[in-house]
C-alpha cells in the first residue's frame, strides 16, 4: 500500500489533470501501436516507399477512429 501511495503522489498531477480538462492520448497511443505493428511487419519490404504507402493505408482498416 505504501508502495502505491508513492506511486500515485508522483503522478498526481497528471491524473488530477485529466479530471481536471478531460483529455486522453488514447486516440494518439492506438495510432503510434498501429505504426509499431506495421513496422514490425515490415521487415520483408524492399524499399522505403512501400512502407510509406502502407502507413498512408492505415486509415482504410475495418476500425475506424473518430475524430481523425
């Protein structure tokens, strides 16, 4: 418990800001976790370019974000 206590005092003002405004970067870690997949997977593509237009392809998935 004491544990948990330093850690939460530490991030307090992080937490009480989202109470506080409402604002997530959940949108934005979704995005960054698809890149990382995407570039895991692209260890087999040939050129730079290809890997480009697949990042520009992401937005076509079956999942759609709103507000993006």
């Amino acid at each position: 418990m004491i544990r948990l206590a330093k850690t939460l005092r530490g991030h307090a003002t992080g937490i009480l800001n989202y109470f506080k405004h409402r604002i997530s970067t959940a949108k934005l870690e979704g995005i960054n976790h698809k890149i990382k997949n995407l570039k895991r997977r692209a260890y087999g593509y040939r050129d730079e370019t290809f890997f480009v237009l697949k990042l520009y392809s992401l937005h076509e998935s079956s999942v759609k974000l709103s507000g993006c």
